[in-house]
C-alpha cells in the first residue's frame, strides 16, 4: 500500500501541468468517464499554430500564456516547426478537496478568474462527429473548461481499476480568444472536444491585456471612419467614389467581409504612379482601378491570428488570391511578437472590427498576380543567365508549380564574379549545378518582412542548409545608424549576398534578385574547392595539363591532393615554374594526377585497411593507426602509400578531398627488386639469398615491412663483433628478424613508455618494439630513411642490426587471462 506522501510524489509525476500562476478550486484535474462529467482543470495555453518558427511557451506569473519566442532571443528560424502541444496525463487517485487543502500551492478558493470565464464571453464547442454548438453569454458563465457543469452536485469519479481513461490537452491563449482542444481515449474510444472562447462581437481586449482583463464594449464606427482612425482614409473614399465601395461591402447584404486597405502614403504613391502610366488609356485604366479595389476586399471577418502560414484567401476579383503570411519574431525593439504580411506587403494594423467589415491596413497597394515566379525570371532581361541553368537542370518545374517557393536570383552580372571553373559548371547545367540553384530556393514564401534590423532571421534551403539574412551587419554605404535601424537598410544574406530588389511576388511565391551567387561547398566543382583550401600547386598542375575539365566531371570519386608545401621541392612544381608548356597534355602528368584519384567517394569514417586501385590503374595502400598510448584500438590516423591524411572529408559536388602530407608516386617494384636497385643495400641482399628467402620478398600476395641495415652498419657491426653469423639457420633468423608481415608506416610509430608499450611481430616469431624519439625507433635501431614504396610492402632504412633473440618460454598465465595486443612484448 502506498504511503500518503508517496501517492503524492507519483501524481505530481504523472501531472504535468507546472504550478505556475494561481488556480481556483474549480481548476482541478479530475479523471472522470464521459457520462459523468467532472472537473477539468486550466489548461496552459500554447503558441499560435503556424508553420513558421519553434517557439517555446512561457507561462506568465498570472497564468496567461506568454507568446512564444525562441530559445536564441535575437534569431528567427523561420522554418522549423512549432511545438504548440501541451500533453497532460491524470488519474483520479484524489479529488478536488486534497489539492485544495494545500493552499500555498496557489489552488485556494478566491483566486482570479480568466478572461474568458468571464462576461461578455461567446463560446463554440466542437465535437469530433462535426457538430458544432454555440452558447451565449449568459449560459457560458455556467459552463466550465470543456461544457462541465460548475455546480459540482454529481461527480461520479471512476474507480482506481476497471477503466482506462487518458486525455491530452491543447490550448491556444489569443488576445480576444482561449481555444482548448481535448483529446479523450475512454476504453480504447476516442473523442475530441473543441471550445473556443472569445469576446461577443462588439467586445475586445487589449492585446497586451492582463490574463484577468475582461471583455469590454469597443466602440465600433463605420468603415470610413475606421479607416481614418487607422490613417487608410484614401483608399475609402476612392472606392466609393468610384461605385465599388458597395460591393467591396457585399452590396448590403449581411455577409461579413474582410478589407485589406493600404494606408494613405501607399495609396497615394500608388495613384500617382497609375495615373503616370495609364494617362492615355482612360478606360482600360478605370477597369484596372476597380480590380484594385476588388482585390482588396475578401469574404467573412478573417483575425489574422487564426490564419495559418501560407493560406490563400480568394478575394472578391475572380481568379486572384491574397497570400497571408505570419513570421515570428524575436523580442527587439518593442515590436509584436508576429509580423504579417499578404502577398508580402507588411500588415501596418490589424483585426480592426467596423460596422461593415473587419479592416487590416497596409503599407503597400495589392496588385493581382497572374505569373508564376519562373514566368517572371523569364521575363526579366538581368535573369537571362539563371533562366538558362533553371531550364537546363529542370529545376525551373519547382518554380511553375503550385507549392510556395522563395528563390534568391542572381543577376546576370553575379555570374561574372564566380571563378571560372564554377561559372562553366553553372552555365552548362552540370555537375552539382542543381545544388547551387537549390542553395537559393526555399519551399515556403519568405518575405524580407521577415527580417528586422537587430534580429538574426535563418532559413533553411531545399539543402537543408541554413541561410543567415540580417540587416545590420553590413550597411549600405553612406546609410546613417538611424536609417539602419528603421529597417530601410539593405538585406544580407551570409553576409555575401546583397538583396538588390526584394518581395517580386508571383502565384506560387516570391523571389528576390541578389548580387551575389550563394556558393556551397558541397555544389563546388573540385578544382574550385582546391582553391578555397589553398591546394594552388596541384590545382595550377591540373590546369597546365589541360585536364582540369575533366577532374571538375568526375562523379563519386576521393581524391587526396598533396599540400603545397609537399609539392613544392617535386620536380612538377619545378616544371611547373621554369618550363609551363611542356605539362599541357603530358601524359606521365596525367598518370601522376590520376594516381591520386579513387573510385569510389569514402570519408574517413568509412576507411578501412585494404589496397583500392586507382583512375591511373596502380593500386594504393590505405592503413589505419592509432596514436592513443592507452586505447591502441581506437584507429585516428589514417595513411595512403604512407602518405599522412593532414586534413580531410571536404566534399565537393559527388566527390570527397582529402589532403597528404606528400605526393604519391606509384612504385615500380617489389621488395626484392629494390634491394637489388640500391647498392648500399648489397650485403643484407646477400644474407636473403644465402637464406633462400628471395622468394618472400617477391611474393605479391603478400605485404610486408623490411627493416634493412645499410652496407656501413654491417661494415661496422663486422668490426665490433669476432664474427657474423655463420650457419644457414642463424643467417636465416637473422633476416627474418627484419621482416614484419605489416605494413607498418612511419607515420604509425608514436612515443610510448611503459607500461604502454607497443610490438610488432618479425616472421620469425620476435617482438619488436616500437617507439618514437627523434626518429622513429624499432628494437635497437632507428630508422633513418622512411617509407620506402613496393609493389608489396615498403622498406625502412635503419641504422642498427636487429639480432634474433632466443625464443624465451612464456610463463604461464593465471587462469581466465587473456593476452591483449601490445603486451605481448613482455614476454
């Protein structure tokens, strides 16, 4: 049985609505079945539904719900999602009298009522079947959070065991609104309930009213005089003079009717400029005139914080659509926490009710809209360049379709500014030239509205990259700080591109012309990322041959390019800069350059140990090391032909960079053949033969590491020692002893003391430690010369003679050891 405290624990831990704010007795949380209809408690309210930002819900110290706002208070994310959901889960293990018995808890009786239990209050319930009930202000003041009677006089509470009932909640808190929404699962049946409470029509609340602040009477006038409170006189009085205020108004009948009236500085700029263009037509441009007012002018009462992202609203001219859309923006500067906009001319003032219609006043003229955004990129003569590679690569479909789209259009001048490797690949389609495009183009319609000076505004493109537009990093050149701050100043985007002309709205979006092509790394052709990470030297190479076109077409491929302080001293820079024209279209320069290229693309995290064949048809080597002292098994360096990775996984359009340390030759030769190649080799050559293991070293099925002395170490170790090695078994150990059946690279040899030593096993059954100092050491001798490649292992150039040591006998180990890797050298 569980203790009184301990029940208490588990149903504040069920519950999850945070005790913020005072609660009346009657906001208890109960867990009742349908039938009996008990007590619901108050729900949080939660952010307005939209597809625009995340935002995160704040309850205010009243209880009323703060409007959301993000995490980073000076950055908008204008694509993510907002989590507008408030989950709460409740058994009945108690009732409204135990939580009620801890006033301090803030669920004393007396506390305040919400607005919207108040007077003045019309509520609609709906139910999951459709239906739809309204309830006026006198019956609502007996009706609690979901339809609940208040009275409380038969509350039948379900048993502990026998049913299960779960709800979830939402709630959204607006100004003149409280929408609760509840989900109910009772014995596997599911039910929704929506009630929403807002203030009767001719009441209102402040915006930025107190949660306890009640719906009052508003005084409403008619819609002249609305207009002029609002400063959008003109545009009335030009409607009516014209003869189509009336249908505007749906002709007098009792439809309710939304205007959207620019304000008298857009109006009469806007009349201005019509009456310029249109002096000699007068009749077409009196038909053009009533459109306007037409256009302006949308069936029912539409309160913007009901209307999602992106909705189209039909307005009283057939055919045209007015595109609302809502951005959320960071606290700065004292503004509304959302900014609106339709067809992406800013909404001044909104959702204010006349006698005829509710009004939102803008600050520009709306004009219809009969071309999609490719139909305007097509007609403009600055766009010649962007409409070719949109068509070339199709990409042009996404602008013709009906989902909304925002694109950012370099002009035709923008493409002159591009290296000349990239601006090949964008004017001919290829390649990752679709990336490119994509980094320029959202799939929602973002307005420069959306950005305000002090505030950071990110936007995610058809990449899933983010784009950065702020108007405050970089002014216009001569621009005050006054003007900057009053949102005139130009728009930036990444701080490269400048919007040049802003919110060209078609049917499906809008575009803005920029002066400046977006680069992203992963469209760039592999000549041009070679650039931007300072690989000049085997760029400059691939340009002399002739043959950077063709690196720039290669597809899924990993290329490791040697820095420029590798190529410097090579006898191709040396060409490169005495002698440029005899590398056009050379041949051993191609081989060379090819032999830096693999198929297919592999990051590092998908490396493994293995040989991979080459463009230029030579294998190279891959292998993996770990320079952790302790955690030998964690793999963190990784080496081609011995060649070290210095910097890697810089990907460019299909295609992966990775840089060395070195350049990469093919070798020519097995082990065997290099010995007999170099003479100061000679005498350890001779011991191989007199061992009969010339064989081992010109197997090609298998890689080794040779350890050879050089002619003066054996010249030495003859004058300190009575006598070499005489009988056929001790030449033989002695030159197994120099042969490791790894290829274990210079590069793999780090410092180690003990207990953290580190071996590597000989053929002939001998540890051999490693280690690093000045040089890299193994056993007794250093290694004077690194890396040397063949065909099937490399050779290392030492300075001492390992001598085989006797086969020491292993004791024995306690039982259940296992031995593990380096240790095997103590023994």
């Amino acid at each position: 049985m569980l203790s009184l405290w301990a029940c208490l624990l588990l149903v504040c831990s069920i519950q999850a609505v945070p005790f913020y704010g005072d609660f009346s007795s009657e906001g208890d949380t109960e867990f009742v079945p349908l039938e009996h209809q008990g007590r619901q408690d108050r729900p949080v309210a939660t952010s307005k539904p939209s597809t625009g930002t995340p935002s995160q819900t704040v309850p205010s110290t009243h209880g009323l719900e703060t409007k959301p706002f993000n995490v980073d208070a000076i950055t908008t994310d204008i694509n993510a999602p907002n989590p507008g959901l408030f989950f709460q889960q409740s058994f009945p293990f108690f009732g409204n009298e135990f939580f009620n018995s801890f006033g301090g808890f803030g669920f004393a009786p007396g506390a305040q009522e919400p607005w919207w239990k108040g007077p003045n209050v019309c509520t609609e319930k709906e139910e999951s079947n459709g239906t739809t009930t309204e309830t006026d202000t006198e019956a609502d003041e007996t009706i609690d959070t979901f339809g609940q009677e208040r009275d409380g006089t038969s509350v039948v509470r379900s048993p502990l065991f026998g049913q299960f009932h779960f709800s979830v909640n939402s709630c959204a808190e607006k100004p003149n609104k409280h929408v609760c929404t509840k989900i109910i699962n009772q014995n596997g049946k599911k039910k929704t309930l929506t009630l929403t409470r807002q203030c009767c029509r001719g009441y209102g609340r402040p915006r930025n009213a107190d949660f306890t602040t009640p719906c009052e009477k508003i005084d409403i006038k008619d819609i002249e005089a609305t207009a002029a409170d609002m400063g959008a006189k003109q545009f009335i009085e030009s409607a009516k003079s014209a003869g189509q205020l009336g249908s505007m108004l749906g002709n007098g009948s009792n439809k309710k009717m939304t205007l959207f009236v620019p304000n008298d500085a857009a109006f009469a700029e806007y009349r201005a400029q019509h009456q310029q263009e249109n002096n000699v037509e007068d009749a077409k441009a009196e038909e053009s005139q009533n459109a306007i007012y037409k256009m302006h002018a949308v069936l029912g009462e539409i309160q913007l914080d009901d209307v999602p992202n992106e909705k189209l609203l039909q307005t009283e001219l057939p055919d045209q659509k007015i595109r609302i859309n809502s951005y959320q923006l960071p606290p700065v500067l004292g503004l509304e926490p959302y900014r609106y906009g339709a067809n992406c001319v800013p909404i001044e003032k909104h959702d204010k009710l006349s006698e005829q219609a509710l009004v939102h006043t803008l600050t520009g003229v709306l004009k219809p809209l009969r071309k999609t955004v490719m139909d305007i990129i097509r007609e403009r003569a600055d766009m010649s360049i962007m409409r070719t590679v949109l068509e070339k690569t199709n990409i042009s479909a996404l602008l013709e379709g009906d989902k909304p789209v925002t694109i950012f259009v370099p002009t035709d001048a923008a493409f002159d500014k591009l290296e000349p490797h990239l601006r090949r690949a964008l004017k001919e389609g290829r390649g990752c030239a679709s990336n490119i495009l994509k980094n320029h183009m959202l799939d929602l319609t973002f307005c420069s509205l959306a950005t305000v000076p002090g505030a950071k505004t990110t936007a995610y493109n058809l990449l899933g990259e983010p784009l950065l537009l702020n108007r405050t990093k970089r002014a216009a050149e001569g621009e005050t700080e006054v003007e900057n701050l009053t949102g005139d100043s130009p728009i930036y985007i990444n701080n490269i591109a400048k919007i040049l002309d802003a919110d060209i709205m078609g049917t499906n979006g809008v575009l803005h012309v920029i002066d400046t092509i977006l680069p992203t790394q992963s469209a760039l052709p592999m000549t041009t990322l070679m650039e931007q990470k300072n690989l000049t030297l085997f760029k400059s190479l691939l340009e002399a041959s002739g043959y950077d076109d063709m690196f720039d077409d290669l597809n899924n491929v990993t290329i490791f390019a040697p820095t420029d302080k590798a190529l410097q001293n090579s006898e191709w820079a040396r060409l490169l800069k005495e002698q440029p024209d005899t590398l056009d279209h050379n041949l051993d320069l191609l081989e060379f350059l090819n032999y830096h290229v693999i198929k297919p693309m592999i990051k590092t995290c998908d490396l493994s140990e293995r040989s991979i064949p080459t463009v230029a048809g030579s294998k190279v080597r891959l292998n993996l090391y770990s320079t952790h002292a302790l955690f030998s098994d964690v793999m963190n360096r990784a080496t081609v032909n011995c060649a070290r990775l210095v910097h890697f996984d810089d990907e460019s359009c299909g295609s992966v960079l990775h840089q060395l340390d070195r350049p990469l030759t093919p070798p020519k030769n097995n082990l065997l053949k290099s010995l007999e190649a170099n003479p100061n080799y000679s005498k350890f050559l001779e011991l191989v033969r007199n061992a009969n293991l010339t064989h081992l070293l010109a197997n090609e099925s298998e890689s080794y590491t040779l350890l050879v002395p050089k002619n003066d170490v054996f010249d030495e170790f003859e004058t300190n020692e009575s006598k070499t090695a005489q009988s056929k078994d001790e030449v033989e150990a002695l030159v197994k002893s120099h042969i490791v059946n790894d290829v274990v690279c210079c590069a793999g040899i780090i410092p180690t003391n003990w207990p953290f030593v580190r071996s590597i096993e000989s053929i002939s059954g001998q540890h051999l430690r490693i280690t690093r100092d000045r040089r890299p050491k193994i056993e007794n001798a250093g290694v004077t010369k690194c890396d040397v490649m063949a065909t099937n292992g490399i050779v290392h150039e030492i300075n001492d003679i390992i001598v085989p040591r006797p086969q020491q006998r292993r004791p024995q180990a306690p039982l259940g050891y296992q031995p593990h890797g380096d240790f095997d050298a103590f023994f």
